[in-house]
C-alpha cells in the first residue's frame, strides 16, 4: 500500500493553509517471509520442530520470494514512494550436512550458524528494483527474529546427516529476519539520524522447554523537506 501525505494536513488548517506544505509519497509493504513458522517454533519436541521445519522450507520453496520480487519492484516504482517501510526482509542460510541447528534451539553444544546464502530477499528486492529502472538505496536495517533447526524437507527418517540424522535432518536451515527503511535516489527528502529499537515484550514460544525469543522491532529516520521536518518510522508489530 502507499499514500501521498500532505504534510500541511498534520498542522492546524490555518497553518496549513499557509503552508500548503510540500508532499510526500510513503509506502509501507510487508514482504511476507515466505513460510508460517507455527509447523516449527509450535512444535512440542525437537523431533517435532525439525518435522515442522520440513513443512516451513518447503512452503518457503513454493511460495518463490524470487518471483515475487520482480511485480513488487514494479509496484515500488510505479509508486514513486520516497520513502518505503519494508517488514519480514527474509535472509535465509543453509548448512549441509546438518550439524544440529544452532543456537538458541539447538541443544548441541558443537552446532554452528549456516552461512550459505539461500535467500537474500533485500538483495534479491534490490536487483529487481536495478532491473525496473528505480533507484532506491537502504537507509537503515534493523535484524529482528533469528532462529536456525535442522530440517527434515523429505519427511523421512531414514534420510538425514549429522549429529540428528536420526531424526531424519537434511540440512540446517536459519532465518533471520530484517525490517528495512529504503529512500529513492533523487527524493527531496533529506534524511537525517536513524534510530532503531527491539520491543520489550515479545512472543516466546518453547520447543520442548527452550525459549525461542521472537524479537520484533522499529526503525525510523529523522527526515525534512521544504523545511519542514517530520519522523518515518516503520515497525512490525
Ligand atoms: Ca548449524
Ligand atoms: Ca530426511
């Protein structure tokens, strides 16, 4: 969704009549993670989550964050937005053989975080926006939620690798979460200071007695134009 504010509208209607303040164009969009997570941070026993993480890779696999990109990009343009608020930025790493996750779930003391790039939906948001003609650069990102398991994508047992091949582990898979501020290249609005923060109360669910912190956030940039100064704050909530 986006809009077009009138920056006048937010002073008094004498003010802003004499103002007749300049206008800006905000967008805000939510890229969707690519999977409901409630399969694996929902499960009641590890066994359970790397099952769950199975259903959640897969999903993520058909729901095809690199085709999605290409008519978001579009939208974006078309908007002519000058500043946009983007929620659930996925990065997703992958790990194989799978060495038991990592932490804050896995209760292996030896298991390391992926690092294999699988997909990078700000990268892959920013080449489609290159290939559309819309110049857009990052103002701030902010990492949220992050979490890695390993992952039974075949939902087979008798197939797995690593320290929880028996539970049937293909690979570990992790996901951290990002909320990122863009500004358009050639925008009036100049932008000053960013501040970012993590909500103080946040969902945490447990698997089989280990907390998994859900951590959600804002971040926000001081901006002005005309001389008038304003504060874009995007947030999940
Ligand atoms: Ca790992
Ligand atoms: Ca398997």
């Amino acid at each position: 969704m986006y809009a077009v504010v009138a920056l006048g509208a937010l002073l008094s209607p004498a003010a802003a009549q004499a103002a007749k303040g300049p206008t800006v164009t905000v967008m805000t969009r939510n890229l969707f993670l690519g999977a409901d997570l409630a399969p694996a941070i929902n499960a009641p026993t590890i066994a359970g989550a790397i099952d769950g993480a199975g259903t959640v890779y897969n999903e993520l696999q058909s729901t095809k964050f690199p085709e999605r990109a290409a008519p978001l990009a579009r939208e974006i343009k078309a908007s002519g937005a000058d500043l946009v608020g983007l929620q659930e930025v996925a990065l997703w790493r992958k790990q194989t053989p799978s060495d038991g996750g990592a932490k804050p779930i896995s209760p292996l003391p030896g298991a390391t975080p992926a690092t294999t790039v699988e997909f990078d939906f700000l990268a892959l948001l920013q080449a489609e926006l290159k290939k559309a003609g819309a110049k857009y650069k990052v103002v701030v990102v902010q990492q949220e939620f992050e979490a890695e398991l390993p992952v039974d994508a075949d939902h087979n047992d008798a197939t797995g690798t690593g320290p929880l091949a028996g539970l049937g582990a293909d690979f570990d898979a992790r996901l951290t979460m990002r909320d990122v501020i863009l500004v358009r290249t050639g925008s009036k609005v100049k932008l000053g200071k960013t501040r970012t923060g993590h909500f103080k109360t946040r969902y945490e669910p447990s698997i089989g007695g280990i907390v998994i912190p859900v951590d959600r956030g804002w971040t926000s940039v001081e901006a002005s134009v005309a001389k008038r100064t304003f504060r874009f704050v995007n947030t999940h909530l």
